[in-house]
C-alpha cells in the first residue's frame, strides 16, 4: 500500500495562501488516484480536492473551486494542494489519500490515509 505523510500546514490570515504537501512511498503511488480531504472539529470528514493517477482529470468540492489547485508530480511522488484565498471555514486538519486508479469523493472509498497537516486560517 501507499504510505502517506502530510507537510506545510500552519497559520495563516485569511486571503493569504497557503500549500500542503503530500509525501509518498510505495510502488503503487504513480496508479493511485490521490485526494485531499478536511475534518473540522466537530464535523465529518469532508472531500476537498482529487485528481486522478495520470493527472489529467481533477475534481474540486464547491466550496474550494476556483481558489484550490490540487497536483502532483509523480517523480517526487508527492501530491500537493495549493490554496489561496483562504477563509476562516477552511480551518481544518487536512488529509491525503490514496486509492487505485480513478478519482472518488467518497472517503470510505479511500485505501491509504496520511496523518493529517493543521491548517488554520484567521480572522
């Protein structure tokens, strides 16, 4: 399986940017779809951003399209998230995951967690 490591979480002021990484290993990265989820606390564990093993397709919740940039580098293999314009209701502990192949917003539907990276944006 992928193992997955999270890295740049921090705080910042809302309509700053900020971006995540996401550090992988495992034979599988380069066919795995790859996802960023949130969980604020409180609240379910919600999809954000994915985009698909080969890259060419990417998918983006609502609320973050068009301020959110989900890519990867397969070389590296590291996917990242970049936000900008963050507001205060993105504050959450950030996810990546893994799964075979296509693109799913459904978290069960995800093999391979990281721990999380905070991100926290302020007033």
């Amino acid at each position: 399986q992928v193992q997955l490591v999270e890295s740049g979480g921090g705080l910042v002021q809302a309509g700053c940017p900020l971006r995540v990484s996401c550090a992988a290993s495992g034979r599988t990265f380069s066919s795995s779809a790859m996802g960023w989820f949130r969980q604020a606390p409180g609240k379910e564990r919600e999809f954000v951003a994915a985009i698909s093993w080969t890259g060419s397709i990417t998918n983006y919740a609502d609320s973050v399209k068009g301020r959110f940039t989900i890519s990867r580098d397969n070389a590296k293999n590291t996917v990242y998230l970049q936000m900008n314009s963050l507001k205060p209701e993105d504050t959450a502990v950030y996810y990546c995951a893994a799964r075979p192949y296509s693109i799913e917003v459904d978290p069960l539907l995800y093999s391979s967690w990281g721990q999380g990276t905070q991100v926290t944006v302020s007033s």
